[in-house]
C-alpha cells in the first residue's frame, strides 16, 4: 500500500472512531440526563435494583454510565476505561433489567452495548484528547 493511500486509510478510521464516540455517547445523553436530573433532584427514587445495592446506588451507578461516561467519551478522554461503564450499564440493562422482555424491548440497550464495545476495543483515535497525548508513527 502507497503512503498516500496508507495516510488516508489511517484519516478515515479516525473519522470513523469520532463519528461512533460523538454519536453513541451523544445519544446515550438523552437518557443519562433525565436519570441525573432525579438523582439531583432528591425525592423518592423509584428505579430498577437489578444488583440489590438499592434503588439510589443502582440510579446512580446509572447515571456514571449514561451521563458521566459519554461526556469523556464525546472528549475522547481516557476512552477504553471509561468505556466500560456504558458497556456494563448496557448489559445490566439488556441481561437484568429487561431480562423477561421482548427482543424490541432490550434492542436499544444491546445497540448500545455493541456500539461502546467497539469504542472500547478499537480506543479514541486521533481526533480525541486520548490522540493528542500520544505520538502515532506516519
């Protein structure tokens, strides 16, 4: 392979990796942000305890991965490891919480699940703050 097209193919991966960072985390928002806002909001918390730390541990441990999670995502800030709570928070979901549902029902947490696993395995990419701070050979 020519170094041109070597250095476009390594440009269009890093595009791809921003475009699947930017949109799953900032998808995975519009439900982290209402789950905070109760959270924040105190009151009685009425929410699934599929792990018996109780409804309040299990909305926040939520929230870390559906509203802390994808705004260092959307960054590009240590990407793998953060990646993992959406993952985690995705399986809960999809293997606990809905279990007994339908597959239509557990279809968007397991799209979320497999979107932030390739965000876990394949890292932020070059267009990220996880990028800047590394030197990557041309």
């Amino acid at each position: 392979m020519s170094a041109i097209a070597s250095n476009v193919s390594r440009n269009l991966n890093d595009l791809a990796l921003l475009v699947l960072r930017l949109s799953f985390s900032l998808l995975m928002l519009t439900h982290g942000v209402p789950k905070l806002q109760q959270l924040v909001a105190g009151g009685e918390i009425k929410f699934p305890d599929p792990i018996g730390g109780g409804p309040t541990a299990s909305l926040a441990l939520a929230v870390c991965g559906e509203a802390v999670a994808p705004v260092l995502l959307v960054i590009g800030l240590f990407t793998r490891w953060v990646a993992v709570l959406p993952c985690v928070t995705m399986a809960v979901a999809a293997f606990m919480v809905h279990s007994g549902d339908p597959l239509a029902e557990r279809e968007p947490a397991l799209l979320y699940l497999a979107g932030f696993t390739a965000i876990l395995l394949a890292g932020a990419g070059r267009h990220s703050i996880d990028g800047l701070r590394t030197k990557r050979p041309e």
